[in-house]
C-alpha cells in the first residue's frame, strides 16, 4: 500500500488516502479480506494525525469499501460487495461514454461503435 500527500492540491489529506486506498480497492492492489494499517500506523508513517487518518478509514468504511473489525482493525471488503460493484460500473459507463464521445468526433455511428466494442471484448478474451 502506497499513499502519497500533498499540501499543495487543496484537497483535504484525509480525502486524499480515502481516494487513493479507494483506487487501490477497485484496481485489486488491496485485496479484499486485506488487513489496512491501524490508524495509528498510518498516522505515524504519513506523519499525520490520527484524527486525519480515522476520517479517511471512516469514509471508507461508510461508503462500504473496508469494513472494520472490533479489537482486529480495518479489512477490505470483498470485491462482490454491492457498493464496490456497483463503482465499478460507475467506471465502466463512465469510460463507455467517453468512448463514445470519442467515436461521434471521428464520425462513427452507432453500428460501428458497438462493432468497434464487440472486437475490443473478443480480444480481451
């Protein structure tokens, strides 16, 4: 796990690991089950405080992407979970419809885009 903070982009440090662990959830570098830091060591090795790095856990426990175990620490969820699922697919309409955008500017209709799509699945494949 790697978090990397700045002072310098106006976004709140504990909004910054909540955004970064949450990267790292939905790209599968933390895997689910996967035990985080104690708040205490991530404060300690960000060196921030801990009510910074109790905020981010709890964002992150709130929106349902690590869940917290009394006496044990933070894990993170399994992938399967509703709310990582339903991200995901946040992401996938969201890059579908940049794609799309995309293929309107080089003059595509909606056959060849969804042609265009069934190559690029069968080549994943």
């Amino acid at each position: 796990m790697r978090i990397l903070l700045s002072n310098s982009v106006g976004i709140p440090i504990y909004d910054q690991i909540k955004e970064q662990l949450k990267a790292q959830i939905l790209s599968g570098e933390l895997g689910e089950g996967e035990m985080l830091p104690s708040l205490r060591a991530l404060a300690r090795e960000l060196r921030i405080s801990v009510l910074t790095t109790t905020r981010a856990y709890n964002g992150l426990e709130q929106e349902g992407y690590i869940v917290s175990q009394q006496g044990k620490g933070f894990f993170v969820m399994p992938r399967n979970s509703a709310l990582i699922q339903e991200q995901l697919l946040r992401e996938v309409e969201q890059a579908l419809q940049e794609a799309i955008q995309a293929g309107r500017r080089a003059g595509l209709g909606e056959q060849e885009l969804i042609e265009l799509l069934k190559i690029h699945v069968s080549l994943a494949e």
